[in-house]
C-alpha cells in the first residue's frame, strides 16, 4: 500500500517534504508534544511542510492520568499550537501501558476533556489509538460520535471504522529512516473538504482510475488511493484529451508542466465532455464532492471548483483554468 499520509515526531529530522510530496504523499500529522513538552522538531516540521504545500495536521502523545492532567496537557498542546493553522485536525494519542490499569471511564473521560478544551479553542480534533484500545480502553462508539478517529491497525484492512488508517511502517522518499504510514480513507477529514462526505470515498476515487484505464489504457492501480501514480495518470488523461480535442501536440508524460498550462482550456458551468469528467476526477481525488462523475459542469461542480479555489488561495470564480488545474496536479 501506498501512503497518502505520514506521522512524523523528533524521531525523523532533516525532513525533505518536497520529496515526500513528490512521492504522493498530500498530508502530514506532525508530533506537536507529549505531556507538557513540546516536541523539539514541531516548528521545524511546520515549517518545512507548509512551504511544501502539504496539508498538516497534528498530534499529542498522552501521559495524563487523571482528567485534570488531561487538561494541563491541552493546555500545554494549545500553547504549541497557537497561531499555527491545520488542515486535519489535532489528535490525542492514547496508547501508553501504564495508563490502561485506570480502565475504559477513566481513560474515556480523559480523552474527553483533552479534546474538549482543544474544541473550546476552535481547534478541530480526534483521537488515535488501536484496536485493542478502543475495544478493551476507550469508549469507541462515544468517541467515534463526538471526534474524528484515527486508527492504529498494522495489517493489510483493519477492523473498525475510522478516518484515517495507519497501516504500518516504511520508506518514503525524503524521510530518513522509517516512519509511520497512513492512509486517509474520510477526506472530509481535510479543511476545505467538507462537502466530501456523502460522494467522495474509496469507491468514488475507483471509478475514477477504473475510468482512466478503461479510456486511456493505462494500467493503474485500482484502489481507491490518490497517489501520485493516480495524479499523474490523471494528468496523462487532461494531455491526450487536449492533444485529441484541441491538437495540442503535448507529450503525454504525466507532468503538469507549462506547455500544458498554456494548452488548458477554460471550463465552465455548461461546460460538458471528457476534459470536464478529468476535472471532477482530480476534484474528487481531493475530497470534493461534484455531484457525480458524468462530465457535467453543473451546480455541484461550479460549488466544489469554487470551494477548492477559496481553500487553495487561487481567485475564486467558480472557472477551471489553467492555475486550478496546476493546484489540483500538484
């Protein structure tokens, strides 16, 4: 499986995010601290990963064994965080030994006022721990209704429902060593994703490559990860379309270069046809929901353009030319 996120903490420095991008990595949850402290790689991690363009979100290791405790280390969390901005949410990372002897109330209620006074402070938040946690230490079902979750399965599918899943450990490009490797199944997760809910999912981005290689005869993998094997191929599909419908005469390789910018034709609501239907599927890889993917420039995608334009700093008109193209290929 391939990654399209990572956790990273003090453990991996001298991070090259420009690389792990390149890899297809889109986002990285960055170690904010644990306890009281503050993890002495945050500020350099945030930085690096912003300048790159990744989507960040962030976590924070527990040691609390009481609620009160639990609350000094949001507040210490809060501190860290303050004036920074995330586009995943913050999460309270419960797995330590010695804190499952206080059993599920007890953990659950910790849980609970970490969180909530990270929420009292507008951050968005979640929880994260395993299977065997959140079976036998913190109350799934309360949980899963109140904060988003993050799951710690080291398996090839894991057993619970959840937002993001860590599947393992591995080598990504730009990181030194191993690091942990996710996979972020609810891209409503993600700010600026929020009509993602309903429309967007693994089988929304299955049909989306089942459709390129069905169209374009390319042979990528079918699922349901936006990688940057997908985002390229994605790519390929914009640049035969423009050669076939416009006579470009681009070479086809997967790179959103400045030949292709200037080969880019403006859609539009009204819009129809193949180079919509690209459109909707690097939206859809994204986390947008545009309403179908039928090669209709309708109302629902006008609003996921739009949205997408506002989250990504581009003007926001609700027209798909040649800059919201190169912020979706990138």
């Amino acid at each position: 499986m391939k990654p399209n996120c990572i956790d990273i903490s003090t453990w991996q420095q001298n991070v090259d995010f420009n690389k792990v991008k390149a890899a297809g990595v889109t986002a990285v949850i960055i170690r904010g601290g644990f306890s009281e402290t503050k993890d002495n790689q945050f500020e350099n991690h945030y930085r690096g990963a912003r300048a790159a363009g990744l989507k960040i979100g962030a976590y924070w290791y527990s040691y609390a064994y009481s609620v009160s405790e639990a609350e000094k280390e949001a507040k210490a969390c809060i501190s860290v965080l303050s004036g920074k901005s995330f586009d995943l949410p913050v999460y309270y990372d419960m797995e330590e030994s010695g804190q499952m002897a206080l059993g599920m109330t007890a953990l659950t209620n910790i849980a609970c006022r970490f969180l909530d006074t990270l929420k009292s402070k507008g951050f968005r938040v979640g929880i994260y721990s395993s299977p065997s946690w959140f079976s036998q230490f913190l109350n799934y079902d309360l949980l899963k209704s109140k904060y988003s979750i993050w799951l710690a399965h080291w398996a090839s599918a894991h057993s619970r429902a959840c937002d993001i899943w860590q599947f393992g450990v591995g080598r990504v490009s730009g990181v030194s060593g191993d690091c942990d490797c996710n996979i972020i199944e609810n891209t409503a997760v993600i700010s600026g994703a929020g009509k993602a809910t309903k429309a967007v999912g693994l089988s929304s981005v299955k049909e989306v490559q089942k459709w390129i290689n069905k169209s374009f005869g390319l042979k990528i993998a079918e699922d349901g990860i936006y990688g940057n094997e997908t985002r390229r191929a994605l790519i390929k599909a914009l640049q035969n379309l423009l050669n076939t419908l416009c006579k470009s005469k681009l070479e086809v390789d997967g790179i959103y270069g400045a030949c292709t910018a200037l080969a880019v034709r403006n859609l539009k609501s009204g819009s129809k046809g193949n180079l919509v239907k690209v459109l909707q599927g690097f939206l859809i890889c994204h986390g947008y929901d545009t309403g179908g993917f039928d090669g209709i420039f309708g109302n629902a995608t006008e609003a996921a353009v739009r949205d997408f334009q506002s989250s990504h700093g581009l003007y926001c008109d609700g027209i798909a030319g040649c800059a919201t193209f190169g912020e979706l290929a990138a």
